[in-house]
C-alpha cells in the first residue's frame, strides 16, 4: 500500500474515534513513518525496529503545569510505523483495526496513561 493510501485510511480511522479520545486533544500532530529510526530504537530499548507500532512523544495531559502554553510550545507527536502496521494486518479490514488500536493507545498516552494502564485498558 501506498503512503498516501495508509494516511488516508489513518485520517479516517482517527475521524471515526469516539469524541471521548478527541475532546481534549490539541496541539498533537499525527505523523505516518515507515519504520522506527535506530535512534528510536536504542531509546526505547527494542531488540528490533519491526517491535513498535506507533510511539507518543510529549508532555501528557497529566504533567502539563500552568507553565504550558506559555512560550512556544512545540505540538506533540503520535507517530504510525506503517511497515511495523502493515506487517501485522493481512487485510484492509485487519489494517483499519490496527490503526485504531494504535492511535488510541497513543493518544492514551498523551491522557497521561502509563503503558500497563493502556494495556490493561485493552490497547
């Protein structure tokens, strides 16, 4: 699948989330990558870059003090490892439910959720 296919399909999957994961959700920017970057890798202590799926990188809702907003603040980030995704979906049916479950525990996180949180959530 192309890249602009799978970030169509992610942009509508992420238009389908219930209002609950969207309300409070601002200055977050949602990015489509192929793979993992080795630094990424080595940061996030994996034994392969084909591991991760999608990775959140910010502030948390839960750890913004008064100070945020305050300057400029750079938007945070839920980035989709389309390879990683693709790998494990046979089918477009099996992608979109992928990338669901991806963005929504990335966007867990940026809600402060903690990754056992997350996964005992069911993501």
């Amino acid at each position: 699948m192309d890249s602009e296919q799978f970030e169509r399909i992610a942009q509508e999957v992420l238009d389908s989330l219930p209002d609950m994961f969207q309300q409070k959700m601002e200055n977050v920017h949602i990015v489509v990558e192929d793979l993992p970057s080795d630094e990424t890798v080595r940061k996030m202590r994996l034994s392969s870059q084909s591991l991760l799926l999608g990775l959140y990188e910010g502030i948390p809702l839960t750890q913004r003090g008064t100070f945020y907003g305050t300057a400029a603040t750079l938007p945070d980030k839920i980035t989709l490892y389309k390879k990683n995704i693709e790998r494990v979906a046979r089918s477009e049916t099996v992608l979109r439910e992928k990338i669901r479950e991806v963005l929504i525990h990335e966007i867990a996180h940026y809600y402060g959720m903690t990754e056992e949180q997350v996964r005992n959530a069911g993501y």
